[in-house]
C-alpha cells in the first residue's frame, strides 16, 4: 500500500512538472514576443522620423521662412508630444508586464506554502503513528 501511495505521489509531481515546464515555456515565448529585435526596428525607424522632420522643419524656417516660425514651433512640439506619449505608453506595458509576472510568482509562492503546510501536517501524522508503534 505504501508503494501504491508512492506512485501515485510521484505520478502527481511528474504531472506538476510537465504542468511547470509548458508555463515555463509560454512565460518564454511571451518575453520573446514582447522584446523582439523588429519593435526595437520600428522604434528606431519611428524616432528618426520624428527627427527628420523636426530638422527639416526648423531649417526651412531659419533658412527660407518657408512657413511661419509658430508653425514650424508648434508642429515641432507637436511631434515631441507624440513621442513622449509612445514613450509613456511603452512604459505602461512594460509596468503591466511586469505586474503579471510579480502576481503569477505571488500565485505559485502561495501555492507552494499550502502544500507545505498540508506536508507538514502529514509528517506530523505519520511521526506521530511511528511514535504509537510499539517495538519488539
């Protein structure tokens, strides 16, 4: 019977571990998804964009007064807001990103410590059958 008990413990936790190694695996495919080399790409492309026109607007103003300076100033500060906004809202995902993996951790700690308790009062249950046996 002990043995029985035994395989279907080990069972259980071989259960646990391939339950463990497909989240290991998705929490990797979803930090791949998040940081990849192409949004570092399209970010740099966007910012120099932003730069390109910054510069050219505020060299034809000073150069040949193309437009009128207030506008080439307000399209100018127009485009920092933008940017700043992206930039604001990259670190609202990121913030997020991190939340959920702080509560998944948070999740699993709290987990883990119920089955320590519900270990330990099994031990003491066993140990205190042990301690009843007599010995011959």
């Amino acid at each position: 019977m002990a043995d029985e008990e035994l395989t279907a413990k080990e069972a259980e936790l071989i259960r646990e571990l391939d339950e463990f190694k497909k989240e290991k695996e998705r929490v990797r495919q979803l930090l791949g998804s998040i940081g990849g080399s192409s949004k570092n790409r399209k970010e740099h492309i966007i910012n120099m964009v932003f730069l390109t026109i910054v510069v050219v607007f505020f060299t034809l103003e000073l150069t040949t007064h193309f437009l009128p300076s207030y506008i080439s100033l307000e399209i100018g500060i127009l485009l920092v807001s933008i940017k700043i906004i992206m930039l604001i809202h990259n670190a609202n995902k990121a913030n997020h990103f991190s939340f959920w993996i702080l509560n998944s951790i948070e999740f699993r700690v709290n987990e883990i410590n119920k089955r320590t308790i519900t270990l330990e009062k099994e031990f003491k249950k066993m140990k205190e059958n042990i301690s009843h046996i007599p010995s011959d």
